[in-house]
C-alpha cells in the first residue's frame, strides 16, 4: 500500500509535496513580470543567453516548447504546472533574454487569423 499521508510516504522517506512545490519554482510570487495572455504564443529567442539550469529543470523545458508554436496555457498543460506559475515562470523567462512572447489577435485580426487561434485551442485541449 504506497499511500502519502501528511508528506511522508509509508516507509518514512519524504514525498514530493504537491501545494508547496509550485511556490518553490516561483519563489512565493503568484504574478507574472508582465501581462501574458493565456492564449499568446512563446518563441525562443536565438542566440539565448546560455542556461543556468540543468536541463531537466522545469525552465529548460519551457524554453524548448518555445521552439514550436506553443501558447501560455499549453505549456502549463503539457508540464503540468499550475497556470500561474507557468506564467511566472514564462514572464522570467522572456525579462532574462530566453523567451519572447508573439502578439495577439487584436480587434482588427482577420478571420484567417481568429480560425487559427480557435484550431491552436482545440488542437491543445484534445491533448489533454
């Protein structure tokens, strides 16, 4: 019986502690640097600044999504982050030379435009 009670896993070794860990990787903030949307897309900047992490650290991974055409929100699916670290976390990323963060539809985007972010949306939650 592998059971987690009060952060200890039976046979007295601790566990990963589920509600603390995300304000870890923040440092206890709950707000981005700067407005991220959750439907905007990330792009990793080239050449990136290199990486003070090791790569399987959280933020290298997010800096790899960035290769693609990932929004906010589909990284924090694919990681399984909270949104609003994965926000936090995004908004270090971009104000540290790592990321930067693609427009959004604005009142004036075309029809084309709008299909394509509804497609990216139902693509990312057919995902999860």
């Amino acid at each position: 019986m592998d059971q987690v009670r009060d952060g200890w896993r039976n046979g007295g070794s601790p566990a990963e502690p589920n509600l603390v860990r995300p304000y870890i990787l923040t440092a206890g903030r709950t707000a981005p640097r700067m407005d991220l949307p959750l439907e905007a897309t990330i792009a990793t900047v080239e050449p990136s600044p290199p990486a003070r992490w090791p790569g399987s650290d959280v933020r290298a991974r997010i800096v790899d999504l960035g290769g693609g055409d990932t929004s906010v929100a589909e990284v924090a699916a694919r990681l399984d982050l909270p949104l609003g670290v994965a926000r936090v976390l995004i908004g270090d990323l971009v104000a540290q030379g790592y990321l930067r963060v693609n427009a959004t539809l604005s009142e004036s985007a075309t029809i084309e435009e709008r299909r394509e972010l509804i497609g990216r949306t139902l693509r990312g939650l057919r995902a999860l």
